[in-house]
C-alpha cells in the first residue's frame, strides 16, 4: 500500500514545568505505509545531546498519525527537531525542522 501524498510533517511541541515533549506525526487524507527520522538536538549548561529515532509505520486512516514521542530537557539554550519521513520506495514525502 503506497502513501498517498500529500503528506505533512507535523512537530507538536510543548514545554511543562521545564521539561518538553515533542511529537512527530503526519497528517494526509490518505492511508500508506513508509518510515520516518526523528531527530532531537537540545544543549543545555554547555553540553549538547542528540536523539535519533526511527521506523516504519502504517497509516490506516485519513487523519493525523503520531509516529513517537520524546521527552527532554527544555533548556534555555535551545533545541532543535527535525523530522523526514519516506514512502515504501525511499522517496521522500514531507519534512519539517522546528524551532
């Protein structure tokens, strides 16, 4: 089953009680299958940490599909996400970087 496009790559982020949550989703009208790269730079008191994550995912309806979420220090110093997601072939469909 292939993705239909378009698809959009969505980051929700939100900062509780100084830690952040981020979500990668995508959001289409049609259902797909594919995989993703998450990837989650934050610095903090002079040191910077990377998270990357990944895998594949079947979408099964229209709509928004969460694909992960992480957890991290929301620092002052900043942060950075980033999210590619690719269809059945290693196409590329959609990908948003955040702040």
């Amino acid at each position: 089953m292939a993705m239909a496009p378009p698809v959009e790559c969505i980051i929700e982020h939100h900062d509780r009680g100084g830690m952040l949550t981020l979500v990668p989703m995508i959001n289409g009208e049609g259902r797909g299958q594919g995989s993703y790269q998450f990837e989650i730079v934050s610095s903090s008191g002079g040191n910077t940490s990377s998270n990357m994550q990944g895998g594949d995912f079947e979408k099964t309806a229209a709509g928004r599909l969460s694909l992960s979420q992480v957890v991290v220090s929301a620092s002052d110093n900043g942060w950075s996400a980033r999210l590619t997601v690719y269809g059945p072939t290693g196409e590329t469909l959609c990908r948003i970087s955040v702040p």
